[in-house]
C-alpha cells in the first residue's frame, strides 16, 4: 500500500502529525480428535490502525478493509475522535530512538518445516497418550502456527517494521476410572521445532493427569504453600499489571507512592526484557519507541513502573518504550518478564516443609482478582505436601490471598526455571503460608 | 459484501474434493466507544471489523479459514485452499441459491449508530455525577459506552440449491466502574454493565441508569468495610438475575454439543437422566426480543430458537450445533454462535436461566441459620470434562439467624457441577436475567445469565476470613 496518500490526506484534512501502521499475519492450525483431522483452518488477516494529533487532540481508527476508502475512512475517524476528546495533547508523535535494537527472530527453520512432519509429530502426541496408559478416553491434540508481519510509519518520516513467526503445540489429555474423570492440558510455544520434545511433553502431560486420581479437598486453613511456575507466573503478570503507570497515576494501583520502597522479600528480582531474542522479542512499541531492558524489582524493591510517553511526561521522566493499543488509546503493555529463580532443586525446596500445599493448577483468577487491591481467590488444585515430600492430590480446593502480602511473604524460588507460554520466565515459588479452603 | 454470483463459485470450489456442506459468514461490523474517566472524555473510538470466514464439512471433519481480503480472487483461493485438505470426488454442484426469509424478532426504531457522539458524552456525564455524589472517597469512575452494528451474509449449501440468509445485529452496553479508596493502600472496585439488543430509548428512558450509577458507588464504599470471606462448606443464598452464571458454569458449558458431542462433559450421557434437584429447571432461550443475548438467526442461519435443558431435575436437551450434531445425530437448535468470522461457530448460550420456583425470595434467607448471601458476581469459569466450576463474588454478605449481615469480600464459590445442582434446595419466584460476555471455543460472545433466588445447601467457599462462626 502508499501510505504517502494517507499522509497527504490527513494533512490537506487538517491532521499535524499522524502515524500508521499495518499489521498483516497469516495462521494454520489442525486439531486431531480420535485419530482423524478434527477441524484444520488457515487464515490471513490484516488490519489498520491510524491515528494523529487534530486541533491539538489526539484522535484514532481502526479497519480491517484494505480498499481505496481506507485512508479517507481512518482520516475521517481521526477527526471524528480527536474532536469530541477533552484532553488536549501535549506530546505529539513520536520523532523517533536514537537506536533501534533490530534482531531477526522470524525462524527460518519453523517455516521450511513441511507441513507433513508436523502433523506426524500430532498424530504421534495422540498415540503416545492413549498408550501411555489404558485409563486415557480421550485426547484433544493440536498444532497452530502464525507468521505475521508490522509495519510502522509516521508522518516524522519513522519507518520500522518487525517479522516473526511462533507455533504452539497443545494437548490434553481425559483420564477416567468408574465415575472419576480427570483431565490436564499443556501448551509447548516457540519458534524453532526442532526445540520441541514430544515424548517429555507427553509424559508430563499423562503423569500429572494420573496423579490428580483420588484428589479431594483438604482442611481448610493457612499452609506453606509452594506455586508452581505457571501459577507464580499468572501472578507475577497480575502483580505487574499493577505497576503500569496509567493506573498508578489514576490512583487505583496497590503500589501507587512505593517506588524505591521495599515491596516484596529480598528474593524476589523481576526484570523486563523484551530485547531478549526469543519467540516474545519486540525492538518498538506502539509509539515507534525502543524498547529497553530494565529492571521493575530488585531484591524486593520496586524499581520503576512502565510508562509510555503520556504517563511519562506525567511523572516528569522518560518513557520506558511500553505503549501498546489499548482500543482506541494508547496504553501500556509489558512482555518477556524474567523472574530471577533460586538456587535449589524443587524437592530441595520442599524439603523443610512438614505441612503445605503444592498448587499446580487454578481456576478463576480473571475474575477472582481485584487487580487494584491485589485481593485474589480462586479454584486451585494440587498436593499436600507431608515431610518434605508429596504426598496425597488436592481438588475443589480455594486459593486466596493478597498480592503485596504473597510477594513478601516469598521464602525462596528453586531452579527449576522456564518460560511460560505468556512470556515469563520464573520458577516454583515458596509462599510462607496461604489461605486455603476446603474442607 | 458478497454477490449471489460470486457466492455459487466459491461454494462449488470449497466443495470440489467431495466437502458435503459448504458455508461462507461475511461479516461488517461498525463499532464505537465512548470512555469517560473522572468525568472526561479519555476516548472514542471507532473501528470496521470487516471478512469472510469459508467452513467446509465433510462427515465429521470441519475445515475452516477466513480472510479479511472479499476479493473474488481471495475468497476463490482460501475455498481451493481449504478444500485440498480433503481427497475425494465432488458430490454435488451448487446451481442456485435462493435468499431465506428471516424473520426479525429483534426490532429497533431508534438505533444506537444514529445518535450523536454529544448525547452519549453527555449521557454518560450524568452516570458519572451520579456516581461521584455518593462519596468523597471514590478516587477514579470510568463510564463507557460502547455499540455496534453487524451486517451479516450467510451463504450454505447441502445440496445443489443453496440458501442465502442476511442479519443484522445491534447492540448496546453501558459499562460503569468506580474505585474507592480506603485506609493505607486498599482499593475496593465495583461494577454494573447493563446491555441489550436495542435502541436508545432503553438506554435513556426505560434503564434507570442514574440509579444503577449511584449503585456502582455505593457498592464501592460499602467494600471497604467489608471483611475478610470465611473459608469452608457453608449454605449459600444467591440472589436472583447475574446469579445465574453459577447454572452458567456449572451446568450450561457442560450441556453444550461442543463439549458434550465428544464425550468431554461431564453431562454426556445425561439426557433423561436426573442431573439436579428436582425443583430446578432450566432454558435457553435466544427468542427473548432485544434481550442481550438474543438473535433473529444463529450463525449457521438456524433461527433462534427456545431449548429447555432442564425439566423437574432431569436433562431434557443439549444445545446443538450442525458440526457436533452429526457426532450426536442431533438436529441443530439455533445455539450456534461465534464472535465474528475469525472463528468457526459452535454450539453457545444466548439467554440461560434457570426458571421461576415457588418460594419466596424472603423467606429463602428468613429460614437460612448461618450461611453467606451472594448478591452479584464477578463471573466464573469451568472445565467441562470434570465439570469443576469457580465463581467470584463481587458483593457478599453473612446470613445470621435469617437474616443479612455484614458484608465480606475476596469470595469464592467453587464445586461440581453434578453436586452443586443436587444440592439447590430453595428456589425464588423472582426469576431476573443479567448481562455478560462468555468466552469459550467460537470467542467472546453476550450472554444473559438468570435465575431467581436460590439456596444451595452446601457448597465450598473461599476466602481469607477463617471459619465462619
């Protein structure tokens, strides 16, 4: 497309400054259901997003109609917007970073692999759970993968664009001894195939689904609780969520006046790294800004919140390059989080432990957290952990606590360490004690 | 968006290699938003959702792909595309298609896209006073409002004459959020969203709105002097109307072809057996006109329809997709729904509710000894094959000697589905629906929960507040 007429346009309209950008991708996935092709789809999409500074307001569009009315369609809408918004913007556009950061992280390999191999690794996911054990009924297994491209100009003559490429596998598996159905489900996401290992990746996913057999809900009451990674990782996400700048400055973050203050345990270093090459790597943000490396936590002190250019200038600092779309504004966004993990292997960490819980799955956190106040209660499962060891599964059980408390209260993280399929890096994490519910 | 002609030839190249059911969604939709923080405007936006997605069956197996690029040359590439993943013989060509009739059950005389940007802003400044009038300690208020307007083409066909259907879908949601600051860094929320299928006349004449906004405030307040919810087996009141999203998750997800068709609910081999007390019934209903949940056609052009799921305790229905109802060898009933055409459809909710008891909603918690009354929530979620369900009770209250008392947050409901429905022993007359966004396999689509007053005799609640005593 010639974005130049969108520029023109938006000028000879009476648009000062204006930015666009195009996001195109294209995706396939297949999911196998009892040894056939259950449902296989393949998709392209694009879409635009536009906006620019109007009478001195900030105003925005969006379509995903590629024709000869876009631009007029956009040109249009960031009038109609920028018109009836109250807020008079004092930024501008973004002239552009003295350096950008650029990595090629589209995988070649991810790409070239046919289409056929794929598959066969699906069907062999599905065999290798019905064969792991006879008490398997069902398997749902599938493979997607997304390439997509963006683009970024604007009218400060700043040009960037961005190309990757991921896939994800996923499986669940459906157990059943007379009226007890238990069911677990994994997702393995990167870029490079070859990196993936389906016979790990199968057994864990039917180990953990036996293991649940017999589960019920324990005492209910307060326990050492160890989180494994994928829980301490929903919470970590939400725990940041609280250090976007925007809802610190309208007053209804929980870390709002702790910046420099120490707002969880020694142990507890959290760093963003979205120039980390990797399938989450990301050189601009919605504003055209380099992103950069930084650290949020350190030892248990909050370092810094994320910022875009609006929220920065607020605060009197530099933006930290988080802007991302938020509907029709611009908001704030984070990725590639690294969680610093401890030194000691998972049984090491559970050892001292004579009564706790181990929460490996939960439930209801989207609507069981009240971001603002970092309040959370949610359906959990898991083990009892007796003597420093596992012992008997939990189900129908409730997690609750509050996210200032959880984080101070952290006793250690051991060095079983990965990165989860939402862009965070950190392993199990040793709560000092926990409510749960049950019994 | 699509012209008959072009229509037939994609329909025959998405059928050439033996597909026996061929259907293409075409969809624009024109949204806006209007968000207010503090009184100011903070946004509007507008945005043009606008493609195609193309399904082909064949038996059990479903191919599906969309586009966003209505091209004759496009559309032609993704049906060859996506009919390559079949090898076989054509069964049939298409030779005509003839339009449906569909009749509108939704009408709208004063749409949502007509009214002027000023009217909304202005409208949702009067939420925002009436909020703000409650109390000095609410630091932030967010009103929104949000419409859109969805033209659809369906374009199917089974055999050589192919059927054409056009929809069209609107509707609005006022959303209201308030923040109320407490003591050191406590922070309690409280939200209303009331939404429907129509104009603006409910939203300004019929919706008590500067009520509802008031309400978002004082639930707010009210919040942070509420205590700590006790954790253990308890009996629960759930108030009439979002109430019903416990029948939500715990049953409704699991009644759904899309889950009960390959054997992954815990319901999928209920029907005719007694899957709840014996005083519960229930329906779903996407007839009800302009309800939020409602339609004239389902995704697959089936009109809308009344299912009941529920009679006296025993499971009577399924909702039912054309896909997962070839696995059951089911008619589709007019549940299939999907966001837009980036997703296939499948078998959805529209309005669910469990039906009107005999008790008096009084009279329910004049004769609970101990327990917690729920009086909204913030939702839940479920996973079908165990039928384990979670919801979260955004305003809750402690039921002593039959009666409401103090207020207690950070509440969770969690239990089964099969035990939770056995263990409903109370229910209202005072039947009420309340509006929300699902979000399942076809994406985020809106919903109605509902149900009168009930009681449930036990069931596992979460909390930090210790045992209740």
């Amino acid at each position: 497309m010639n974005f130049d007429k969108f520029f023109a346009l938006a000028k000879e309209k009476g648009i000062t400054e204006a930015q666009i950008q195009v996001s195109k991708s294209t995706a396939t996935s297949v999911k196998l259901f009892k040894h056939e092709i259950d449902s296989y789809s393949v998709n392209d999409s694009q879409a635009i997003i536009a906006c620019g500074i109007y009478n001195g307001k900030f105003g925005s569009g969006t379509t995903q109609k590629f024709g000869k009315d876009s631009f007029e369609f956009l040109v249009n809408q960031i009038i109609m917007t920028a018109t009836y918004s109250e807020k008079m913007n004092d930024i501008g556009l973004f002239k552009g970073s003295e350096k950008y950061t650029k990595k090629n992280v589209f995988s070649k390999e991810l790409e070239e692999t046919p289409m056929a191999k794929k598959l066969e690794v699906l069907r062999s996911i599905e065999d290798g759970i019905y064969a792991f054990d006879g008490r398997f009924t069902e398997a749902e297994v599938s493979y997607s993968e997304r390439s997509s491209s963006s683009e970024f100009y604007n009218s400060y003559d700043l040009k960037l664009k961005q190309k990757s490429n991921y896939f994800y596998v996923y499986a669940g598996a459906v157990a059943r001894v007379g009226e007890e159905t238990k069911t677990f489900g994994d997702v393995f996401l990167d870029n490079t195939f070859s990196k993936f290992n389906k016979d790990a990746f199968v057994k864990g996913i039917c180990e953990k689904t036996l293991s649940k057999f017999g589960g019920a809900p324990c005492v209910s009451g307060k326990y050492p609780t160890v989180l494994s990674r994928d829980i301490a990782a929903d919470l970590v996400a939400c725990f940041l969520s609280s250090a976007v700048a925007d809802e610190v400055q309208r007053h209804s973050s929980f870390l709002e006046g702790k910046l420099e203050q120490k707002i969880a345990s020694s142990k507890v270093t959290i760093e963003e790294k979205p120039l980390t090459k990797n399938v989450f790597f990301s050189y601009f943000d919605d504003e055209g800004v380099a992103t950069q490396n930084k650290v949020i936590v350190k030892n248990g002190v909050l370092k810094q919140f994320f910022y875009n250019r609006e929220t920065a200038k607020k605060d009197g600092v530099e933006t930290t390059g988080n802007a991302s779309w938020e509907g029709s504004k611009i908001g704030t966004d984070f990725g590639n989080i690294f969680v610093k993990p401890g030194k000691q292997s998972f049984d090491e960490m559970i050892s001292s432990i004579k009564e706790g819980v181990y929460i490996t799955e939960i439930a209801g956190l989207g609507t069981g957290m009240n971001s603002n106040s970092g309040d959370f209660s949610c359906q959990a499962e898991g083990y009892m952990i007796r003597d420093g060891k596992l012992a008997e599964p939990l189900n129908l059980i409730t997690l609750s606590g509050n996210l200032l408390k959880m984080f101070s209260d952290v006793k250690a993280f051991d060095n079983n360490v990965a990165m989860t399929s939402d862009a965070i890096s950190i392993a199990d994490v040793y709560i000092k004690k926990m409510s749960i519910g049950g019994k | 968006m699509i012209s008959k002609s072009l229509a037939q030839k994609v329909l025959n190249a998405a059928l050439a290699t033996g597909g026996d059911y061929a259907e293409i969604y075409a969809e624009q939709k024109e949204s806006s938003s209007i968000v207010l923080e503090n009184g100011k405007v903070d946004s509007v936006g507008g945005h043009l959702t606008y493609g195609a997605g193309i399904r082909i069956l064949q038996g059990l197996r479903s191919v599906y792909g969309y586009t966003s690029d209505l091209s004759e040359k496009s559309l032609l590439s993704l049906a060859t595309k996506l009919a390559a993943s079949y090898e076989g013989e054509r069964l049939f060509t298409v030779t005509s298609i003839k339009k449906q009739r569909v009749k509108v059950i939704n009408k709208i005389e004063d749409s949502l896209m007509d009214v002027p940007t000023e009217e909304k802003i202005s409208y949702l400044k009067e939420c925002y006073e009436a909020t703000k009038s409650v109390d000095e300690r609410l630091v932030r208020i967010q009103d929104a409002f949000s419409n859109y307007r969805t033209t659809i083409e369906i374009f199917s066909a089974e055999g050589e004459e192919g059927k054409q259907f056009e929809n069209c879908e609107e509707r609005g949601r006022l959303v209201m959020v308030a923040f109320a600051a407490g003591e050191g860094n406590q922070i309690e929320t409280a939200f209303k969203g009331p939404g429907r299928y129509d104009g603006w006349n409910y939203f300004t004449k019929v919706l008590d709105y500067k009520d509802k906004a008031k309400q978002v405030g004082e639930k707010a307040i009210m919040m942070l002097s509420a205590k700590e919810c006790p954790s253990g087996n308890y009996s629960v009141v759930i108030a009439n109307g979002w109430g019903g999203v416990l029948f939500h998750e715990a049953c409704g997800h699991s009644l759904e072809a899309t889950a009960t068709a390959k054997g992954l609910s815990v319901f999928s081999d209920s029907i005719g057996k007694q899957i709840a007390s014996p005083i519960v019934s229930a329906f779903d209903d996407g007839t009800i006109a302009n309800e939020w949940g409602s339609n004239n056609i389902d995704s697959e052009g089936h009109v809308t329809q009344k299912n009941q799921l529920i009679k006296d305790g025993i499971c009577v229905g399924f909702l039912v997709d054309k896909a997962n109802g070839r696995r059951l060898n089911m008619e589709a009933n007019g549940c299939s729904r999907r966001q837009s055409y980036r997703y296939a459809p499948t078998s959805r909710m529209s309005n669910t509710y469990i039906a009107a008891g005999k008790d008096d909603p009084e009279q329910i918690i004049k004769d609970t000894k101990l327990g917690i009354y729920v009086a909204d929530f913030g939702g839940g979620s479920v996973e079908p094959t165990t039928g384990e369900f979670n919801f979260s009770a955004s305003e809750a209250y402690i039921i002593r000697d039959g009666k409401i008392c103090e207020p207690v947050k950070g509440c969770t409901l969690i239990g089964s589905g099969k035990e939770v429905l056995m263990n409903i022993d109370r229910v209202g007359n005072d039947v009420a629906l309340g509006q929300g966004m699902c979000g399942s396999l076809s994406g985020s689509i809106p919903v109605n929960v509902g149900q009168p007053t009930l009681r449930i005799s036990r069931i596992t609640v979460g909390g930090r507040g210790g045992k209740l005593e």
